[in-house]
C-alpha cells in the first residue's frame, strides 16, 4: 500500500522505502480521573454506529444490454456499455457523434468508479435490467417542447424512471472541436445529473432538496480527489456554511433577504411577480445547497459509509433521520462537533480546502444577489465571526441579524491571557450550547467541554494561535416545523470572565494559521504486518514504546505523538535513517502520560500512523 513516496508492506510487497512498524501495545488498567474544569474536551464515539454500503444490497448487477422504450420522437440512438444516447428529428446540428461517444465514455469510466470502488449502485434503469439514458432536450422528444438552441441540463425522469435531460451545449461541450470557455465545468455537469439518477433511485432524503444537491457534489468531489490524490480544491459553494456558520444545516439558497433562511427543500425561496422570478437570495450565499461542508465532516469523522447510510435510512430530512438512530442527544451533539470543527477548519484532508475558500470570500460585500430582487438589504461584509457589543461591564450581545438559526453558530473570537479562560454563557431560549475552542501555536486543534448554560471554561495548556481562542455558540434543534423554523433566531449572551480580555477584532483572519490536520481513526488503518512485542521496563520503572522499521533506502524520518483526537503531544527529532533496521523508543513521563496514543511515522512525502497503549 503506498502514500506518497512510503510504500508499506501488504504482503510482502516492496517499494522504494519500507517501512515495517513494529510497536508495543501494553495493557492498560486504571480509572479515568473525574474531568477538571477547564480540561480539553475529546469528542466520544457515537453508538450505534452510522455506515452503510450500498454494495451489501446490490452485490452483483451486471451491464444491462437493452434499452428502455419508454419515449416517442426516438429517431436515432448511440449506446456504449452501461449508457445510452437518444434524440428526436430537431436535432441540433452541433451534436454528433463526435461529441456523443467521448460523453458516454466519461459516463461509463465515472460511473465505474461510483459502482465499482466506492460501492454505489447504478440508478434505477440499471437495476430493472436497462441502460441509464441521456435525452436530447429540444429535439424532439416525449420530454418537451423546447427549441433545439436552447440551453440547459439537468435531471428528469420519463415514467418512474431517471434520465439526464441534456440541451446540445454540454453534449456539444464532449466535442474535441468545441471551444467553449466553461466546457470542463459542463461537461462535469453531465456527471453531476448522471449523480441525480442515482440518487433520485434511492429511498433517502425526499423531503431534503439541499441534501439532493450537496449529497451529490460530495459523491463527485470524493470520488475525484480519491483518484487524483488532491485534497487541496473543492467546489468554491463550499465555502457558504463556513463563512456563515449562522445558517441552518438543512438550508436551501441559504441566508435570505428578509433575514429568514431557505427551508430544506427550497421552503420560502421562490416568488414570482408578473410571471417573472424575483430574487430572495444573496450573492454567494444562495448556492448554500451546493455546498457539501457536513457530509464532508460526516464522511471525514464518521466514515465514508456514514452518507450512504443517510440515502439508505433517512426517508425524509437528514438531522431527523439521524435522530432516528442516534436518539436526541448524540443528534445535538453531533451539531455541537461539526461547528466546532468548522470554527477550528477540523476537517482532517480537506482543512486546507476550506482554508482556502475562507480567504477567498473573507471581507466580499454580500447583497442581493441580482436584479429584480425582493428586498435592497443591507449588505453584509463577509466574515465567520459574530459582531457583538461589549456594555462596558463584559456582557457581550450579539448582532440579531446574524444570531443562529436552527443548528446554525455563531462563533465569537477572544482575546485571552493566562492559563485558563472562562466565559459565563446566557442563552435566551432552549436548545443552545457553548464550547471555547482553539488552534494552539503549534497547529493543533484543542476544545473545551460543551455547556448549555453557566460558566464555559477551558484551560490553556498550549498557547493560543495568534492569542485568540473561538466562543461556539450554537443552536442545536435540528426538527424542521415550517415556517416559525425557517424565520427564528436564537440569541444570547456571553459574559467575559477570567482570563478573557475582549472580543477581537471580526475582520481578522484568526483562522489563518498553520494547520495540523488531525490523524485518521485507526479503524481505517490496515496494518497486516505489524506484531506484538514485549517492552524492557526502564531503570525509573516506566514502559518505553518501541518503534522499528526497515528502510530500502536513506532518508529523513520523523516520529510524533498524538491524542486519540489529533492533538500533538510529542514529538521526535527528526533524523537522517540509513538503509535497513532502525529502532526509537518513547517512555512515559515527561509530556507523555499513561493512556492511549496514535504514533504517526513519516518518511519523505509518505505517513503512516498507528495505535499504542503505554502505562506507568
């Protein structure tokens, strides 16, 4: 198995560095001391476990041979593998096959990797024994009446079946010979509707229009960067929820004119004056569905199966299915941990990408996002944090135009001195939480315990990035009810305490600093090779944790020690390794206690990283 330059032994394989880790895991007996106030937080596991494979119910579908009949005006058809092409007698004259067989290869290669390596089923013509289908719009078929110059895709469906419904632009856009400046963006909008196909076969998320969009940008995005390696670029709408944590999680077109936010499926987005659409949204903002911030959390610190499982088992919205399983209080908790990760830009392989998205839209005037609008708002200069008002005493009010809707954040920045902060937090209303968080000097992410109400503190064992630690102010209902939920706002106070000096400035990038991204759950380690060894006691009785390996070649090795939630606390110096066995060894003590550490190993380009028990 090889990342970057390390290759790992899986079977005796071999690559031009090798690494074979060899490391003590020793039982560890003790009782958990009662947390003190101001202890890091670690966020637990949640029971029952959310994963789904879609490959255990679809286990073996074979490539279907036939078409489905199902639409008049079909005057030509162009099949190949697992699609097929058709059109009607008002056939733009700038679809040919030039452009058709490179669309349905690309089809075919995606939709392979979709089906076959991240374990998705093919839609619903598929599974009844037929090709997935691409319609030609304004050609002449069952499906409109369109002329064959307009523009347009998008996913449709002919009877109880799915198609892409496609004008001759994107298909044109396949043609070696087209010259358009946004061809790669249609032709991976092909993609995108062939996605819709897909998920529209499946029993999840009916009433989550916002899901059907951010769900499937998630399944391409994912799907790109596992092939190319490149977690560094996502989708620009990304960036919506991050730079206004404000808004719910099961928004559509996001923050409104009005002040009020778009429903799930789109509830309160659509007017129409004189037959003609007016705008409610804002600029950037009103593509908030686009945008795939939570299942890239879910999919990041659940595990890839967690989004499948949500198209599997949530008939309805998302939040409200997942309550189905995990119950009320690992619901609200599960809120609580994506806004304090988003605050913090804890999103393991993908906290650069959203980094990057911050920095492009920090400080852009949002307004109305174009003409004729509903509402001339007032604009909003772009930023994560809260404006508030200090009342001269340290009692802090938030802005109500930017208070939290539901499951939406705030997030505060303050200034700190000393070893601990402490804040008094005052919600106005039910259902809301407060967690003091940071990215400490050396990059790691550190939270402080949740609280619903009253003193909120957290110590400040490493120093704060820039001196400023993050107020998570969240609001945790996650049940859609109609209207009075789309409209509200959840408001609060926060009163400074010890060790907190101010607000900090909005209009400061606080997040911009060096990020260390934390280490994936060692339940997606495979590590075959790896074996179980006794550790020598040392002369002050303590355990050392031996790390051996074997190098084909030399090179700069360095060694560090983590938190089961990502935090560093150890690490090596790095050396220059010759080729062939090399052997280090850390013991308890120091900055080290006794418990469970992840060991992260990194050798050139590549990491690799593993579980140790050490005890005193």
């Amino acid at each position: 198995m090889k990342r970057g330059n390390l290759t790992y032994r899986r079977g005796g394989g071999r690559g031009a560095m090798l690494l074979l880790i060899v490391l003590t895991a020793l039982a560890w007996s003790g009782t958990a001391a009662a947390a003190a106030q101001g202890d890091p937080y670690t966020w637990p596991a949640y029971n029952p476990t959310i994963n789904y494979n879609f490959k255990d119910e679809f286990p073996d579908i074979s490539m279907p041979t036939k078409d489905l009949d199902d639409c008049k005006g079909v005057v030509g058809t162009i099949s190949d593998g697992w699609w097929t092409f058709k059109w009607g007698a008002n056939k733009n004259s700038a679809v040919s096959e030039a452009a058709v067989k490179p669309m349905l290869a690309r089809l075919n290669k995606d939709f392979a990797y979709f089906r076959d390596t991240m374990g998705w089923p093919p839609d619903k013509r598929v599974q009844d024994g037929y090709r997935s289908a691409v319609y030609l719009f304004g050609s002449g078929l069952c499906t409109d009446n369109a002329s064959n110059t307009e523009k347009g895709g998008w996913q449709s469906s002919v009877g109880a079946y799915p198609i892409i419904l496609a004008s001759y632009y994107p298909v044109y856009s396949f043609d070696p010979a087209c010259n358009y400046n946004d061809k790669e963006y249609q032709t991976g909008g092909i993609v995108h509707e062939g996605i819709h196909c897909v998920l529209a076969s499946l029993p999840g998320a009916k009433k989550a229009a916002w899901f059907q969009e951010g769900g499937n940008t998630w399944l391409q995005q994912q799907a790109d960067a596992q092939r190319s390696g490149n977690y560094s670029t996502m989708g620009f709408l990304n960036g919506c929820t991050f730079i206004a944590p404000f808004m719910p999680i099961e928004c559509y077109s996001g923050w409104l004119q009005d002040g009020s936010f778009g429903g799930p499926s789109a509830e309160g987005v659509d007017k129409y004056e004189g037959g003609q659409q007016i705008c409610t949204w804002r600029r950037y903002l009103g593509g908030n569905q686009y945008g795939n911030g939570f299942p890239t959390f879910l999919g990041e610190w659940l595990g890839l199966g967690s989004v499948p499982w949500i198209w599997r088992y949530c008939p309805g919205r998302v939040l409200e299915g997942i309550a189905a399983k995990l119950g009320d209080e690992q619901t609200r908790r599960l809120i609580m941990e994506y806004r304090a990760k988003q605050a913090l830009l804890d999103m393991k392989k993908w906290s650069n990408a959203f980094k990057r998205l911050l920095n492009d839209n920090f400080g852009s005037s949002i307004g109305p996002e174009w003409s004729p609008y509903w509402i001339n708002c007032e604009s909003w200069k772009a930023t994560p944090y809260a404006k508030t008002t200090n009342d001269g005493s340290g009692l802090l009010t938030p802005e109500q135009r930017t208070t939290p809707g539901w499951s939406g954040a705030n997030q505060i920045p303050l200034t700190v001195s000393g070893g601990m902060a402490t804040v008094d937090f005052q919600p106005i209303g039910a259902n809301m939480s407060c967690q003091l968080c940071y990215r400490a000097t050396d990059g790691t992410p550190v939270y402080g315990t949740p609280v619903t109400s009253g003193e909120c503190s957290l110590r400040l064992d490493k120093a704060p990035g820039k001196g400023v630690i993050i107020a998570v102010i969240c609001n945790t209902d996650y049940k859609y009810l109609g209207e009075e939920t789309r409209k509200a706002h959840f408001d609060y106070r926060l009163k400074l305490d010890a060790g907190v000096t101010a607000a900090a400035d909005i209009n400061t990038k606080w997040y911009d600093v060096d990020l260390v991204t934390s280490i994936e759950p060692t339940r997606e380690t495979v590590r075959p090779d790896a074996r179980r060894v006794d550790a020598p006691r040392g002369l002050d009785g303590s355990t050392a944790t031996f790390i051996e390996y074997d190098m084909h070649s030399a090179g700069t090795v360095s060694i560090g020690v983590y938190t089961p939630s990502g935090v560093l606390v150890k690490r090596l110096p790095a050396g220059y390794r010759q080729p062939g066995h090399n052997r280090e060894h850390i013991t308890v003590g120091g900055d080290i206690a006794a418990g469970i550490y992840l060991i992260k190993v990194t050798a050139g380009t590549g990491s690799f990283f593993t579980k140790a028990v050490m005890t005193k």
